[in-house]
C-alpha cells in the first residue's frame, strides 16, 4: 500500500497557493540573467600546493586544535563541570566496573583464555581509550563476538592448553607435534590484539573511518545474529558439563552438534542443575525485575555479580569441583601483570583473521558511538576512532589482553547510571585495579557453568535482531537477502566466511541498485509546474508533442545500455521503428498510420535529469549518440533540470556541442514552456504557474 494512498482529502487539497512569476529558461539564459561565475579550477599542481601548504602552516591556534583532535580529553576535561556531572560519572563507573568482573570472566573463557584476561581487558586498554576517544558514553572491553572469533584464532595457534581454560582440553596432537615452537592462549590472542591494533592505526593514517558505512545495518544485524549461534554453541558444552572436541573450518557448527547429541546422554547433572538455575533467575531478572526497577532508579541490580558471588560461594562450601566433578574457573593470580611483548613471529599467521576482527570490533564500536553522539549532541572523529581503538588494543596486547571492543549492555547501563564524560572509564579502572590486586583469588570456585550462563542470557538482544528480518522484508527484499546471506553465511559456514558473503551480496545489491535505477514517463499536472509519473497519478497530462523521460540514478558505464533500453522501453519512442516508417511506400504508411500516428506527434524528447547525481564520459557519449538517431527519425533530444556537476562533465565530453545549450533547460516545465510556446493555448495556460 502507498503511503499516501491513507491520505485525507482535506489533508492533501490543504495548504495555500503560490503564484510564481518567472521567465522560462534555458542553461544559456539562466547563465546570462543570474550571472554564472564559476570559482576557478586550480590545477593538479596548484592544488597539491594549496594543500602543502595548509598543512604546514603552523600558528598557535592551529597546535592546540591539531593536539585536541588527537587527545580529546584535553577539550574537555578543562571545561569539566564537577557539580553537575562528577556524581553521574563516578556512580556510572562504578556500575560499569561491577558488570565488567563475571562479563570479562565469561568472555574471556568465550575466547579460550583464563577468566582473569578479561578483567585484564577492562582495565589496561580502557585508560588508553579514555585518553584518545572522541565518544562520551562507549563502555570498551570485552565483547562476546569479538572474543568468540579471537577464540577462533587462538584454537588454530595455540599449542599449550591452558589449564584453567579447558577450552582447550580436546585440542588436537597435530599442532604440538607439526609446530616447532609452542604458544599459550594468552600470548596467541595477544598478538591477535596487537596486530588488531596496528590494522586500526594504519586505517586511521589512511583516513578511511567512514568506510564501515558500506558495512550496512542489515549485514552487521545478520553478522551479529549468526555470531550469536556460534556463542551459544561454543557455551552448550559448560551448561551440560560434557567435554567436545573443538572444530575449525565450514561446516564447523554442524560437526560441533553432531558430537553434542552424542554426548548428550554424558551429561552431569551438577552442571546442567546449576545453569538451569542461573539462567532462570537472570532471565525472570531481565523479563520482570529490571523493567520494574528501572522506573524506581537509574542503577540496576548488579544481578550478574550477585550470581557470580552465590556460585563461588555455593561451590566452595560444596566442594562442588571434587565431589561432583564441576568444572571451576581455576587459580586466578592476583596483582598485574608484567608487560611482556607479544609473539612477533605469529603476525602474519593472524594477519587476515585480524584484520576482519577489527573490521568488525570498529564498525560495532563506530556504530554505538555515532548513536549516543546523536543523542547527545555531541561530534565524534571516524577516523579517531580508529587511532583510540588501535592505540588501546596495541597497548593492551603487552599486557596479555585480547581485541576489545564497545559493549551494547555496559553502554546503556553507562549511560542511564549517569554518565556524561569518558571520567566514567577511569572510575571504572580504579575499582577493577582494587579486584586485581586483592579480590580475584576470591572467585578460583566459581563454576564455569555460571559463566556460560551468563553469556547465553546476554545473547537475547542478538538473537532479538531476527525481528529485524521481518521488518525489513516488507520494506525491501534486497535488504533481506543482505541480511538473510550474512546470517546463514556466519552460520552455516564460518564467521569469516560469512562476513565475507554478507559483503560480496551488499556489493551486489549496491551494484544492482545502481545499474537499474527507477525511470519513468512524466506528464504535467495542469495548472501546475509538478510533474509525476503517468502511471502513478491519473490527473497528470501529457503534451502531445513532447515526451519526457524520468531517470533517477547515476548515469555511467555500467548503466548506458539500460539507460538506452529504458528510454526506448518507458517512452515508446524507437529511432529505428520511426525512421523505417518514413521508408515505406504510402500504402504501406496507411497501413501502419495507427501504430504511427501517435508516434510521429512528438517533435521532442525531454530527458528529465534531476535524479542524475554523476555521469562520466560514457554517459556523455550516450547522450549525443542518441542525440544524433533521435535527430535522423525527426526528434529532437532535450535535457532538463540537470546538476551543475553533471553539466561540467557533458561539456568536457563535448556533449554541448551535438545537444546545443538551448535545449538544456532548468526544468522540466522550462522545457515544456519554451518548446510549446508557439501554441497559443499552451502559452496562456503556463503564464502563471500555481505551486
């Protein structure tokens, strides 16, 4: 159904007239009567130049503005209001602080590694990031995708399990018997971390922050949703207390549930108890609790640290480890640790899987902070973005950190505690700083169950995204097809593969759009300058002598021939047909004068180019070989309301010198004006045109 179709009568004939007087016009007259003064064109040369020498002119001015843009915080944190936003910022630290220790545990055991690297990743990259970004209200850390394909990499490469992950406990023989040097976990996801960073910097000094635009919302939404299947199933092994092996490659998830059922019947009954339970009281938290709290204050129910705090608690007291066999977090060591560098020589092993881990890290953090940005009215630097994200993963990778990124859940949760300023990071560090030193002992009883309890109720917002799927498919199946290909893609066969196709179809679908825009037959409606399509609005009429052909989309190389069948096509218009009809006999043209007639009334051929944004050479050349066909079958070809980009760039074809400036007009209503002119009536009825 159209969306004006359910229009009122009285809300579309509402609304007061304006009579517009003005002379029809031309290119040339429109030039000659309003004074067209183009800036001057500077060379190649000249230009480079110009920008030389901007950029190295140097004032006091131009240091202070070039080191702010580089280091944000030095924009605000002089100006920090401390009465009215200091409370907001500490209380909102120390929410975020107390949801990052089981959320860090958890994604940390996502990615392979010991619990205590993900309280290692929200507290040494964060002070980097609080420094460098431009966005007030991200909470960076861990995050379950991320994490889960950092675990993808890790599970290649690393050839000493680690012991308090048993992520690791099935890894096969073949890499510690075909590798000459051994890796941890640890130190794989760390160089996964650095090359991360090092990827996000260059991106940055090349300028490209606005380049995860062609990452569109479909493909992350259907990248995302399938990543949450691959979350679930790398959890449903702790939730049942079984042991699987770990598969890499397509088809991974599919293997991976094959052993599943088989093990199923091997379940421990501890486990599965336990996750019941803690799903159950996180999910009647999330349904019923939180809705009702968040209408009594803005700090929620640290529900994740008092689920984390009971299970260790339960499992010391228990034994659960040593009678019933649960599997438990393990030792956790205390204080920081030392700065180590990672394994260089594993770099170009992990190139490519970092590179899309930060394609993907970036365009979900850009996302979240282009969002608060607009809420708050507030800029962010795309490409600053890149160079805070970078800096921190290189610099947490000395610190046995993995990739970070922004978290949805911690963000909001930052936001409406009261957060106004990345200070909220810092107050963050301070208390996890307290964890490292004294508390993280506390938590070696914690069962991993309760860990993968928490990561699959943190998935609900993910897989909520299917409805994303039947939204979209009403409003364009192209969109559902992007979204459809990046899920069964991630899904089916593996994450990277996934992204990879969600890409290739978006390209597609970008490609298709541009190769086929909209055109469409205009007719007048009267008393009016508006045009529409004939075959959308009834009341709108055509001038029998003048034709006017609509296309709504870029005018080059890849599109010339549809371009050329549309006209041809939407218009009826054929030079060849019209021109062979002048060679038939005078009984023959008898014959035909039905088919004809109509044909041979229209003297002109408008071509209606507002929607015509560019146009390269091709296009150029198009115009004036259908220029020249249309002129042999007594046509003349006309252009109307074009851009002035698109004017530079047919007359550099020499486009203007086949289709003279006098039949370019303004507008299509100028061409109609000023070709009919000599028809009395046309003239009086387009005196006075009512808008």
């Amino acid at each position: 159904m159209s969306p004006l179709s359910g229009m009122d009568q009285s809300e579309s004939d509402g609304g007061c007239e304006v009579c517009v007087v003005r002379p029809s016009l031309n290119i040339t007259q429109r030039a000659s009567k309003y004074h067209y003064c183009p800036p001057p064109d500077p060379g190649l040369l000249e230009s480079i130049q110009n920008k030389a020498k901007k950029s190295c002119s140097c004032s006091g001015r131009c240091i202070k503005s070039a080191v702010t843009a580089r280091v944000p915080i030095l924009s605000w944190l002089p100006s920090y209001d401390f009465r009215a936003s200091l409370l907001g910022d500490v209380l909102s630290g120390i929410t975020v602080a107390i949801m990052h220790i089981p959320q860090g545990m958890a994604f940390a055991l996502l990615g392979g590694l010991p619990p205590i690297t993900g309280i290692y990743m929200a507290f040494f990259p964060i002070l980097i990031y609080a420094l460098l970004a431009s966005s007030r209200h991200c909470s960076m850390g861990s995050f379950a995708v991320v994490c889960l394909m950092t675990g993808k990499v890790v599970g290649e490469l690393a050839t000493i399990p680690d012991t308090s992950s048993p992520l690791f406990g099935n890894t096969t023989d073949s890499l510690l018997t075909n590798s000459t040097k051994t890796y941890t976990p640890v130190q794989v996801a760390a160089v996964v971390a650095l090359m991360n960073g090092i990827v996000e910097i260059v991106l940055g000094l090349l300028q490209v922050g606005n380049l995860c635009v062609y990452l569109s919302d479909m493909l992350v939404s259907g990248f995302t949703t399938g990543a949450a299947f691959h979350v679930l199933t790398s959890q449903i092994k702790y939730l049942l207390g079984i042991h699987v092996n770990t598969y890499n490659g397509p088809l991974k998830i599919i293997y991976t549930y094959k052993e599943i059922f088989s093990q199923v019947l091997n379940a421990n009954p501890a486990d599965t108890i336990i996750a019941a339970i803690t799903i159950t009281v996180l999910a009647v938290n999330a349904e019923v609790l939180k809705p009702w709290i968040r209408t009594k204050t803005k700090i929620p129910i640290p529900i994740e640290l008092i689920v984390v705090s009971i299970g260790t608690l339960v499992s010391y007291l228990a034994n659960l480890h040593n009678v019933y066999n649960v599997r438990i977090v393990g030792e956790i060591p205390t204080g920081l640790p030392e700065p180590t560098l990672p394994p260089f020589e594993l770099m170009p092993a992990v190139a490519v899987d970092s590179i899309i881990i930060s394609i993907v890290a970036y365009t979900v953090s850009f996302s979240m902070a282009r969002i608060f940005a607009k809420r708050h009215n507030y800029n962010i630097d795309a490409n600053q973005e890149l160079y805070a994200l970078g800096a921190s993963n290189v610099f947490g990778s000395f610190f046995s950190c993995a990739p970070i990124a922004v978290s949805l859940a911690r963000s909001l949760i930052q936001e409406a505690a009261g957060g106004v300023t990345q200070l909220t990071s810092f107050v963050c560090c301070f208390i996890l700083l307290f964890v490292l030193l004294f508390i993280g002992p506390v938590f070696e009883t914690l069962p991993n169950s309760v860990l993968s309890s928490i990561i699959v109720v943190a998935l609900k917002g993910m897989f909520m995204q299917v409805k994303d799927l039947r939204r979209v498919w009403a409003v364009s199946r192209a969109d559902a097809l992007i979204w459809l290909a990046s899920f069964l893609g991630v899904v089916i066969i593996d994450i990277d593969y996934g992204l990879l196709l969600g890409i290739v179809v978006s390209l597609l679908v970008l490609l298709g759009r541009s190769q086929q825009p909209k055109t469409a037959r205009l007719g007048r409606v009267p008393n009016t300058d508006v045009y529409l399509d004939v075959n959308k609005y009834s009341v709108t009429v055509e001038t029998p002598t003048v034709s006017i052909f609509q296309f709504n989309g870029p005018l080059h190389f890849a599109n010339s021939e549809y371009f050329r069948q549309q006209l041809m096509s939407v218009t009826g218009l054929v030079p060849s047909a019209i021109s062979a009809t002048k060679t038939l006999s005078e009984k023959e043209q008898q014959l035909e004068a039905d088919l004809t007639t109509q044909l041979t009334r229209v003297q002109w051929l408008v071509i209606e180019m507002s929607g015509v944004s560019y146009t390269d050479s091709t296009g150029g050349n198009l115009l004036s070989q259908l220029s020249k066909e249309y002129k042999q079958a007594g046509i003349t070809l006309c252009l109307a309301a074009l851009s002035e980009s698109a004017l530079e760039t047919l007359e550099v074809c020499g486009t203007l010198k086949v289709i003279p400036p006098e039949y370019i007009f303004h507008s299509a209503h100028d061409a109609v004006v000023m070709l009919t002119r000599s028809d009395s009536s046309a003239t009086a009825d387009n005196a006075c045109t009512k808008l």
